[in-house]
C-alpha cells in the first residue's frame, strides 16, 4: 500500500504541469472559447448584417460537421508528430481565425467558410491533444488526471460567456473577436515548455503499449464503442441547445431557467470530477452505463412533468455531458493502449461530435413535426438506453503495460 501511495505521489509530481497545462489548454480551446461564446455574437451579428437566426445557425452546424470530421485526422497526427507540435501550431491557427471573423464585412459565405476553418485549424486546441498528454504522463490517476483536464470546458461554460457579453456591449462584437484571439494564444508558451508527451509511437516504435489505428478498427469493440458515444451526442448535446425554449414552453419564467442551465453548468463540472474519480476505481462500463440511465431518467422526467422537472433533468443531461468525453478518453486508452491513443481516441471524440452536431436538428425536426419536445424526449431517451448494451459488451480490460517511471 505504501508503495503504491508513493507510485501515485511520485506520479503526480512529475505530471502536474502537464496536468495544469492541459487545464488551460482546453479552457482556452475551440471547444470552450468558441463553442461556448457563440450564442452571445447572434444578436449583433444579426443587427449589423441582417442575418437571421438560421443562417448563422448554419455556420455554427458547419463547424461542428468540420470538428468531427477533423477530430481523428488530429488524432493521427498526434500520433506522428507528438502533442507539442499539434497543439502549438492549432493555438495558433485558432487565433487567427478569431483574428478573421472579427474582420467580417457581411457575406455569409465567408462567415461559414471562417467557421470551417476555425474547426479544421483549431481541432489541435480540444480534447483529442491534451487528453493523450496527460494520459501519456499519468497511469494510477489516469482518471482524475483525464476529468481535471475536462473540467476546463465547464469552467469556460461558466465564465466565457458572461465576459464576453459584457466585452461585445462595452467595444462591440469585433473587438470581443479579437480579445478572443489575444486569449487563445495565452497556453502557448505552457505548451512549449510542457507539451511534449512521454509516449512518441511513431510508426517504427514497437515498444509503446497498444494496438495500432488499423487493428483497433477491426475490433467489434472499437465500433460499439463509437456507437454508444455516437448515440450520446445526439441524444445529450442534441438536447442541450433546446432546453430553454422547451422550458419556457412549458410555462418556466425566466428565472427558473436561468436556474435550471446554472444546474447543467454545475452538473458538467462535477460530472468531469467524479467521473475522473471514479475510474481509477471502478469498471469505466459500469460508470458509462449508470451516465446513460441517469441521462435517460433526465429525458424521460422533462418529457412526462416538464418545466417542474426542469433543474433536476438539465442537472442529470449536464452530469452526463460532463462524463462522456472523460469516458471515451480514458476506455481509448485501457481498451487500446496509447500506441495509437490520438487516432483512436480522436475518432471516437468525432462520432460524439457528429452525433452532437445532427442531435439538434433532429430534436427541431421533431418539434416541428409534433408541436413539443416529448417526442424527441422519449427517442433521445431511447437512444441512450441502446447504448447500455453496447458499452457493457465491451469486456474486460487487455493487459496494460505502464511506462516506466524515468
């Protein structure tokens, strides 16, 4: 015991500025900084351009189809040229894009193509890099070392809106663009001193524990693997965008959902922690398994008592968005080892992202068929209850060989 709890100390002495430049990393990432700001930028880009609602909706569709086109194409070159170079180049790539968008004149066209760009230059800022560094770098706490570095994208839900409205209304949209752009270049000189990962595969280097990207996809749990968390997307961030109105239809006021996103935000941070917890602890199916009941539970009640359930289900959908990424990280790398962890890892982030790009359209599809939400409630409920089959079918763990401790 004693020698274990020095194994874990000495671990994490060695790996926390890793640790903590991964943190930033991600709270500064296209995942966080982008993503998450986006609603803020509607209203004024709409009154200076006259776009409406669905044509700028458009470009944001149009970034999350790149991102998950992007995702494993990152994690392969991840794998070849190493965390450093991938994130460095993207921290830089990201900002310029920010830099272009805050340079907008009003053509639509440029608008999605720099929302494009900002997905395919900026995918090595997300959770595809700085995962594989920690997981590179921590072994015992693999878990808790994957959910602190996640819980950058809740505290960037958290704090990015907010500071940018209040930039956007004091110096306009275009400056808050270009504070964004001063802001993702901030992890860059963290990532030159710490980016580098422990384990470089290469294609020659026989020694790293894993299976290739090739050998993984022809094993039937690298696809159920990215189904179930293809199946999460859609159902969990597909929902996300539709809670307010779907609370307001149901007679919430404002403040109560205000209150209700405020317990989603919450819910996603400690998702990231308990989750990271948990996993250097118990069964990651078992985990997944118990995240897409609790998700489903939080469908099903919104669907049955609505607006009365409304903190308690965006609690339990926001508990499961802030496990799943977590989840497909840490499985990557026990199911497949860390030979190949940006590719396989990168792919399964991807499917999570389409599904998350097509799980909107689809619940407004429905909405618009149906005239409410229990509909897509029930099927997104449905969706993540298939799941539970396939993540428990995945088996047992193979042999994990550890890197040595030098």
């Amino acid at each position: 015991m004693a020698q274990a709890g020095n194994s874990v100390t000495q671990e994490v002495l060695r790996g926390w500025p890793r640790l903590a430049t991964s943190f930033l990393g991600v709270s500064l990432g296209v995942t966080a900084i982008f993503f998450y700001t986006q609603g803020v930028f509607f209203r004024p880009l709409q009154a200076e351009f006259g776009w409406s609602r669905s044509e700028i909706s458009l470009a944001s569709t149009a970034f999350a189809l790149a991102l998950a086109c992007a995702s494993p194409l990152c994690g392969l070159a991840v794998d070849r040229f190493g965390v450093r170079t991938v994130a460095c180049s993207s921290i830089v790539g990201l900002a310029a894009c920010f830099w272009g968008l805050s340079a907008m004149q009003g053509q639509l066209e440029v608008a999605v193509t720099l929302f494009v760009a900002t997905a395919l230059l900026g995918v090595g800022t997300s959770a595809v890099t700085y995962v594989r560094l920690v997981a590179s770098w921590f072994v015992r706490v693999r878990g808790l070392a994957i959910g602190l570095t996640m819980v950058g994208t809740g505290v960037a839900a958290t704090i990015a809106p907010a500071f940018v409205a209040t930039y956007v209304d004091h110096y306009g949209w275009r400056a808050a663009y270009g504070i964004l752009a001063l802001i993702a270049l901030a992890p860059l000189p963290f990532v030159l001193v710490w980016g580098q990962d422990r384990i470089r595969s290469g294609n020659a280097d026989h020694s790293v524990p894993g299976v290739g990207f090739a050998q993984a996809a022809r094993m039937p749990r690298f696809w159920m693997m990215g189904l179930t968390f293809a199946f999460a997307g859609c159902a969990i961030a597909g929902l996300i965008p539709h809670l307010p109105p779907m609370m307001q239809d149901s007679g919430a006021a404002p403040a109560r959902v205000g209150e209700a996103m405020g317990a989603m935000g919450l819910a996603i941070i400690a998702g990231r922690v308990l989750t990271g917890l948990a996993l250097d602890r118990i069964f990651a199916p078992l985990i997944a398994a118990a995240v897409l009941i609790a998700a489903a539970s939080g469908c099903v009640g919104l669907a049955l008592l609505g607006a009365d359930f409304g903190i308690v289900g965006a609690a339990l959908i926001g508990l499961a968005m802030g496990s799943e990424i977590d989840l497909a990280g840490y499985m990557s790398a026990r199911y497949f080892g860390l030979k190949a962890h940006g590719a396989i890892f990168g792919l399964q982030y991807g499917l999570f992202s389409l599904g998350g790009a097509c799980g909107p359209i689809a619940a407004g599809l429905l909405y618009d068929r149906f005239g409410d939400y229990r509909i897509a409630l029930f099927g997104a409920a449905g969706v993540l209850l298939v799941g539970i089959p396939l993540v428990l079918a995945l088996g047992r763990y193979p042999p994990e060989t550890r890197p040595s401790s030098t």
